[in-house]
C-alpha cells in the first residue's frame, strides 16, 4: 500500500504550503482556500487586527479537523510499517500543525496569564507524549526531532502571531504588510529553514526600524523582542526566560551623551563627577534572549558611534573608564524617523554604522497611507484609543463624537502629520474642548523666498547682492552700518537697495527665536 493517495498528496502538499505561510499575507489565504476547497469561507485577502470583538478567522476550526484527520491516517500507516518514502517532509509538516492545534490552547494561556512561566509549564509532558506519537516512528526513516525544541518553536510561533497582531492595528494593507514584515524579521522569509538552523542565530541580526514620528515604531520593537526564540529545559520543565522581562528600551534622543553612554555601555566608579559606585550598563544586564532598544539612533554622539559600532561587530565593549572587556549577547533593535542616507551625507551619521544596521529593515507606514488604504479605519483607530484617554466607560461615545468631529471639520483627506500620536491627542481634545485644532503651518513669507531662492542657486550675482543689500537694509535701518556689515562702499548699497522690498521686508513679521 502507497503511503499517500494522489488526493492525500495533494492535501499534503497544500498543508505543507500552510504551515509555510507568512499568516499576514494573502498567500495564508489562498493556502487555506487550497486545503478547504468548496468549504472555504472567504473573509478577504489578509487578517486584520481590530480593537473590539478581534477577527477570528471562521476557517480555522474546519482547517485543524481536516489536517488532524491525516495526521492521524497517516500516523497509523506509518505505526503499521508503511515506509513514509519521498513524502516523509509533508507527513512531518502535516504532525507539526496537529502538534500545534493541541497545543495551542496552552501556549495562549502562558502568554495570557504568566504565572505557568514561573514554574514547571504544566502541559509540556503532554506535548512530548505527542511529538513521540506522531515523529518516533521507525517507519519514517530518521530520529525524532528533540520535543524541547519544537515546544519552544511552537510557543515563539504562538507568541509572534499575539503580539505582533496586539501591537499593530489597522485592517489596511498597509498594517497588514507591516505584520507581514515583522514576521518575516522574526522567522526570515523560510520559517522551516529558520526551525531547524537559525533559531539561536538571528540574535546578530540588528533590526532597524524606520518611519515618521508617531507611526508605532517602539510598538514593533516590543513586539520582536517578547516574540524571540526561548529555549526549554526539558529536566526543569521551563522556559530559559520569562519573555515580558527581556526587553531593554533607551531614548538617545533627550540625554546628554556622558549619560547615554553610561547607560548603554555601563561605568567605573570614579569614571566621572557623579559616577560614585559601578554601574552595569544595560548590554551588560541584557540576557542571550533579551533586546535592547535603541530608540532614536541617529540622534547619538559621533563618539558613541564608534563604540556602539565595536559592540555590533565584536560583541565586546567596556565601561567608561574601565579596562575589563565585557561582551553582549542579546539582540540590538533600532529606530530612527531620520532619513540616515541624507544624515550619512551630511557627514552625522556614520556609514559602516549603518551598514551594521540595515540587516533587516522594517519600514512604519504613515497614518495617512493607512486612512487611505482604508478610510474606515479611523473608526478602528479612534475605538482603539478611546478608553486609554476616557476608560472603557466612555470609550464608545468619545470615539463616536471625535470620529464626527474629525469627518465635519478636518475631513477624510485631512493628512495626520503627527500619525496615530497626533490622532490622540486630538481625541484628549475632543474630550476636554469639544474640537481640535491642527498646529497651522507658516506661510513662507519674504524671507523664507530670499533662502530658498539662494539655496536653489537660481540667483545671478547681481540678482544675489541687490536682494542681500535690501534684506540687511531692512534688519538695520541704515546704510551706513549695511556698508560696514556687508564691507562695501553705502553709495554701492544705496544703488542695489529695493525700496518697496525694504518696506515689505519691515512689515513682515519675524520668527521668534
């Protein structure tokens, strides 16, 4: 007897193609509609992430029966002597699914609760009675995968799809690929590859995070750091870590360099005025399955720079003023609203930084790509918002009154330059004002024409000397001291001079400084 019909391999296969899925791209679905057939329920082209009654996908429940169901025909052929042959890889990812559909129940509640991570996980012995029941099988032809690994892969998988789905809202295709590539940061593009090779590798892969200011990038990063690899101890029955404490976040952007570079590297007591005891800096504090956060990165000293540069090349560092070479283990993430091509170009930024940096790359959509993706999804959006500014009381009719507000005066094409930080704001003004007011951007006056024409170069000498003589006329008041600034003669001055510029020029209000 052949250890699959031609329709169990096709299954198979399609299962296989499944389990290999990114589960934020339309790929998951056609997968799914593969495997299900005429009984598949469409539900669009990607999951989405909403902030009241969450979508469940409806297929999942008829998905896992039709994959137990060959799991387990399969499984007994194999126990009856039936050599699995060239389709043992699709009978092993057909025992991974089922191994996951039993488990996963367990897996939420350890996320959920935490407690179970603090003491022997309770459903483990179990689970390794089922890895033994469908992957220790002499029929198919190699050893048994080791049962801790897949429980800690199964539970990282578990976790991925949690937080990357709590920490990224939106049902728009651009939030849907933004899950997209968080998942792929975490389990690269090859999940299977990523499983049997690269689960203890990808900590030296430096994540770089960009995007305009307020579009969620620390979200993303707390959500890659609580989704890493964790090993299980199989004698002790636990976890290596605890994954909510393995996350380290430092902002470049306020400190003054002595304390930034005290905080990220550590220092000597003694090292300088007020460095009165040691102090571990948090790489040394971070655990192999920790993440440190480095938030606004462009925002760091050239000097820190080079140090943070040996730190991703070499692991070691050492504290300020000390001598003891020290090493990191744990994962870098980084983030920047900055362009860091036009900083590198500009002589702030290093290259052979950001060439450390750029590994892997994951790119924060706009609000504004979002609203217009999915205009819907402001409502979704403000839902989501509203009970952290009002509570869970009010929530529902402060979303409805700021969505009204928001649709009557600042419209649906309205452009959110401060994305979803802007957006709360605008609901707390909703709340205590009734109305919101967008911060009005200058209208380029005379001055700001006089630059750009200047910087745009389109000015001949002449044209550059006239216009620079009216505007220093007009800051002085006199074409005796505009000679002296500018060194030329004041009859010189007099003839370039614009009289009616110079009048504009007086009129025009200044900037405040």
């Amino acid at each position: 007897m052949a250890f699959m019909t031609e329709s169990e391999r096709v299954l198979a296969r399609a299962i296989a193609d499944l389990a290999g899925s990114n589960p934020f791209l339309p790929e998951w679905i056609e997968a799914e509609q593969r495997v299900l057939g005429p009984d598949f329920i469409a539900t669009g082209l990607v999951w989405h992430a909403r902030p009241v009654a969450p979508d469940r996908n409806p297929n999942l429940d008829a998905l896992y029966a039709r994959i137990e169901s060959l799991g387990e025909s399969l499984r007994a052929r194999l126990a009856a002597g039936t050599e699995a042959g060239p389709h043992r890889a699709l009978y092993e990812q057909i025992a991974l699914s089922v191994l996951y559909k039993r488990i996963e129940p367990d897996l939420l509640s350890l996320i959920l609760d935490g407690d179970g991570l603090r003491g022997r996980v309770a459903c483990w012995p179990r689970f390794e009675r089922d890895v033994r029941h469908f992957l220790d099988l002499p029929a198919l032809g190699i050893p048994a995968p080791d049962p801790a690994h897949l429980f800690a892969f199964l539970f990282q998988v578990r976790r991925a799809f949690y937080f990357t789905m709590e920490h990224i809202l939106g049902g728009s295709l651009a939030a849907a690929r933004l899950r997209a590539s968080v998942w792929q940061s975490i389990f690269t593009h090859d999940i299977d590859c990523y499983r049997r090779a690269l689960t203890v590798r990808l900590q030296d892969a430096t994540t770089l995070i960009v995007g305009p200011s307020g579009t969620g990038k620390e979200l993303v990063a707390q959500a890659l750091a609580r989704s890493r690899y964790l090993p299980f101890d199989p004698k002790e029955q636990r976890f290596a870590e605890d994954f909510r404490g393995a996350y380290h976040a430092l902002h470049l952007a306020a400190p003054s360099p002595t304390l930034i570079e005290s905080e990220l590297f550590g220092h000597k007591k003694g090292a300088f005025t007020g460095a009165v005891a040691d102090r571990p800096s948090w790489l040394e504090q971070c655990s192999p399955h920790g993440t440190v956060f480095l938030d606004e990165i462009a925002e760091i000293d050239p000097a820190i720079q080079v140090k943070l540069l040996r730190v991703l090349e070499t692991r070691a560092f050492q504290r300020v003023g000390d001598t003891r070479e020290r090493r990191f283990h744990g994962k870098v993430i980084a983030a920047t609203n900055r362009d860091l091509a036009a900083e590198i170009e500009a002589g702030r930024f290093r290259p052979d930084l950001y060439y450390r940096l750029c590994s892997d790359v994951i790119d924060t959509p706009a609000l504004e790509a979002q609203l217009r993706d999915a205009p819907e999804e402001l409502g979704h959006f403000l839902r989501f918002i509203a009970p952290r500014v009002a509570g869970e009381a009010e929530a529902g009719a402060l979303a409805e009154r700021a969505e009204a507000w928001i649709t009557k005066h600042l419209g649906r094409d309205y452009r959110w330059p401060g994305n979803v930080r802007e957006l709360e704001q605008c609901v707390r003004n909703v709340l205590i004002r009734g109305e919101y007011q967008p911060p009005r951007r200058a209208v380029p006056g005379l001055r700001d024409e006089l630059a750009g024409a200047f910087l745009a170069g389109v000015l001949t000498a002449d044209e550059f000397l006239r216009r620079y003589c009216t505007l220093v006329l007009a800051q002085t008041g006199s074409y005796v001291e505009t000679a002296r600034r500018l060194g030329i003669d004041r009859r010189t001055v007099k003839k370039k001079v614009d009289p009616a510029l110079v009048e504009m020029l007086r009129s025009e209000p200044r900037a405040a400084m």
